[in-house]
C-alpha cells in the first residue's frame, strides 16, 4: 500500500463530495513531496522551514475558507479540514503555521476588519508573502486570557501600545501580529501590529522538546506607534477572540486525526514486517489489540470531524461541540501514538520513524488552543450551566 494509505473502516470517503477528495489528494501530494523529506531534519535542529511558507501559498492551504475575492480559497469547511488532517500528518508544527495564518490571523481580519484591511492583507497573506501571528497568551494569563493586561492607549492619529505576549507561533519569523489589547475603557480590542514597528521586541523561546519543526516566540511592546486604521473595527471583546480560537480548534480536531492515521498506518505496517519468535509480531493478540483499539478510536474521531465539519458549514457548529472534538481527537492522538510507539519496540523512539516527533508535539497540541482540562470544564459548563473553572 501506499505509504500514505489512510484508514477509511466506515467509508466516510463516501460522504465526500470530489472537490473534497481532490483538495486531500493535493495537500497529501504535497505533504509527501515538500514536507515528509525535511521535517525530521528541521525537528531535530529545533528548527522552522520558512521555505514551505510561500509554498503553502501556492497549495492554498492559507485563508482556504476565506472567499475568492480576498485571495483566498473560497472553499468548505470539510476541505479546510482534511487539509489540516493532511499537513498534521506530516507534522503538528507545520499544521500550527497554518492554523495560525489561516484561522487566527487571516479569519479575524476579513471577521473583524474594514473592507481597506482586507484588501490590504488578505491576498498577501493568502500567498503567504506576509507571516501572520496571534497575541492572546500573555506571561500571566494564559487560561483566563480575559485578564490579559496588554493595553493601548488613544493619541491624535496613533494608538500607544504597551505589554508583553508569550507562547506565540510565528512571532520570531512573522512580519504582522494580531494583537488583543485593552483600550482606555477596559474593553479588548484587536490590533494589527507590524513586527518590525519601533519598541517590538521579538524574542525565540528555545530547547522546546515539543513542536521543534514550529518557531514560538514572544513579543514584547515598548510605547509602539499604531496607526488608528490598525485597529479591527469589528472585534470586541474576548468573544471575538474565542471565535477566531473555535475556528483554529476546528483545525486542531482534524489535524490530530490526521496523526493518528498516521501513527495507525506506520504501526500497522512495522508490525506486519517485523518478525519475533518466527512470526510477524501482527500475528500476536496484544499487537492486533492494540491496532484494534486504534482503529475503533479514529474511525470515531473521523466521524466527529465529518459532522462537525457538516455542522460548521451550516455555521451551526457551538463552541462546546468544537471543544469536545479538538480534546477527543488529541486525546486519541496521544493514545494511538503511544500504542504505535510501543509497536514499533526500540525503533519507536528513533527519527527515522515519526512516532516520537508526533508524540511529542501532541503535548503541546493538547496545551495551546485551551488545554484538555479547560476543554472538559468547556463541557462541563455546557452540560450543568455552571461555569467551574471561573
Ligand atoms: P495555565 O493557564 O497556567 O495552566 C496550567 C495548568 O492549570 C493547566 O493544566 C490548566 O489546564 C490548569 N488550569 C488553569 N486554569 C484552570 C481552571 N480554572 N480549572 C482547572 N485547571 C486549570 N497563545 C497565543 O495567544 N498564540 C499562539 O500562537 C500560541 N501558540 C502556542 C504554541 C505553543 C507551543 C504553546 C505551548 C502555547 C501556545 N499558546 C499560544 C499559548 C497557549 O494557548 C497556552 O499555553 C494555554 O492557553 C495554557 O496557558 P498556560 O500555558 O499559561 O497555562
């Protein structure tokens, strides 16, 4: 079989329409060409290929929902989907770049921003000759980004912006930032905030042992100078950020799936290979439990993703629906990859496999974007009308 073959038990490929397929098969194309040859290399130096940014352009991944006429994709949500499913199985750091450009930069700006911002960056950042990044996370605030303390304040034709984000994806290498900051009255808004504007400092976080293929920084704000027409007219309040956040976890869903295929199908083929005791170690009851129970989990993963995507593109799809898809599907993710990694015996631990770079890049996949806890008290609060985590 193909090496990127990906289990299909209930034939969902039968509830895809063609576009569907043909948007998968290119960006799996893609993946096995441009990304599967580097990304272990560029992991292990703990290293960003900037190089596939114009290249993710090219493919469309960037602003794949975004209409047309902004220089984006103009397609569904389920296409956006399988291709996030599709570049996570090359690796979660690359998937993050994307999730970053397309849902938590280019989606707030055609959301939130004036018809003049969308047809200044859309079309570029669709190209991916501009880097986009998001600044929620702070220092002090991370869970209750509602606190964040990064704020601006009103001159004659500028805003004054002072404070500091941490934790972001994109930050050291990106040219824009998506900026949550509050104005004078308290209130959260959103700015457009070039990196290279005087009194940004941006800062790499290093020795990352999780997402090395991902460049994470912080950014730091010294009475920066941003013009009036920066500010996302339409963003208001954390609600707005939380909407560009379900769009991303939307993303993290599928592509954590998309590892978990990944995982299933190296596994699956190691342990039909390999030979203990003269007999492919397939042959044994543990290793067939093991492929079963991976199976069974995302073949359910794949069936939330299919109906939340059907959900999404009725703009149906709650916030509590997204949360319990993206903390089911990493959670699979991080289980399929620890069965897969036990599979494969030593040789689960060495990069000429993926496992381990997958295993270890679901730690932080199952931290940013909400962590699993806050996900489950997201549930919590949905199913008893009482917020716990307040
Ligand atoms: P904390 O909020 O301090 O949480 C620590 C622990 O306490 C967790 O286990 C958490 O579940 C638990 N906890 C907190 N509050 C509660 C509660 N009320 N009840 C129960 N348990 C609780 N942010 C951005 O804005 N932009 C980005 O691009 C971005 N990229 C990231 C990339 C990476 C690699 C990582 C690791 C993070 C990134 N983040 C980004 C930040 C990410 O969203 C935060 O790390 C996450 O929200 C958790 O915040 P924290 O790390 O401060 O942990």
């Amino acid at each position: 079989t193909d090496l990127f073959d990906a289990p299909d038990f209930y034939c969902l490929d039968d509830l895809l329409t063609a576009e569907h397929k043909l948007v998968r098969s290119a960006v799996r194309d893609f993946v096995k060409r441009e990304m599967t040859p580097i990304v272990e290399e560029y992991a292990q130096r703990c290293e960003f290929p900037r190089q596939l940014v114009p290249k993710f352009g090219q493919i469309g991944v960037f602003g794949a929902t975004i209409p047309v006429e902004y220089g984006g994709g103009g397609l569904d949500q389920i296409s956006y989907g399988l291709m996030t499913q599709e570049i996570e199985r090359g690796d979660s750091g690359m998937r993050s770049c994307v999730s970053v450009q397309s849902s938590l930069v280019m989606y707030p700006i055609w959301a939130f921003g004036s018809e003049d911002q969308k047809r200044r960056y859309l079309p570029d950042l669709a190209k991916g000759k501009l880097l986009g990044c998001f600044g929620l996370t702070e220092p002090n605030h991370g869970s209750d980004p509602g606190s964040l303390e990064t704020n601006f304040i009103e001159r004659s034709d500028y805003y004054v912006l002072n404070g500091s984000k941490l934790w972001i994806t994109n930050a050291p290498l990106a040219d824009i930032a998506i900026i949550w900051a509050r104005n004078e009255q308290g209130k959260i808004r959103a700015l457009i905030v070039p990196c290279d504007s005087d009194g940004v400092t941006v800062g790499d976080i290093p020795n990352k042992w999780s997402l090395r293929a991902s460049s994470t920084g912080q950014l730091s704000f010294q009475d920066v100078r941003v013009p009036k027409e920066n500010l996302l007219p339409e963003a208001y309040g954390l609600k707005s950020a939380l909407r560009c956040l379900d769009q991303a976890r939307y993303g993290i869903a599928w592509g954590s799936l998309g590892v978990a295929m990944e995982c299933y199908e190296v596994a699956r083929r190691y342990a039909l290979e390999r030979v203990q005791f003269r007999k492919p170690i397939a042959s044994f009851q543990l290793v067939q439990k093991k492929l079963a129970e991976m199976l069974t989990d995302i073949t359910q993963a794949q069936l939330l993703c299919w109906r939340l995507g059907t959900l999404k593109n009725e703009d149906k799809a709650t916030t509590a629906q997204i949360s319990m898809a993206k903390r089911n599907n990493v959670e699979i993710a991080q289980r399929v990859a620890r069965e897969a990694r036990q599979i494969l015996g030593g040789m689960g631990i060495v990069g000429d496999y993926p496992i381990m770079r997958h295993l270890m890049n679901l730690e932080s996949v199952s931290t940013y974007e909400g962590t699993h806890d806050i996900h489950l008290l997201i549930l919590g609060s949905e199913i008893t009308g009482i917020p716990a985590y307040k």
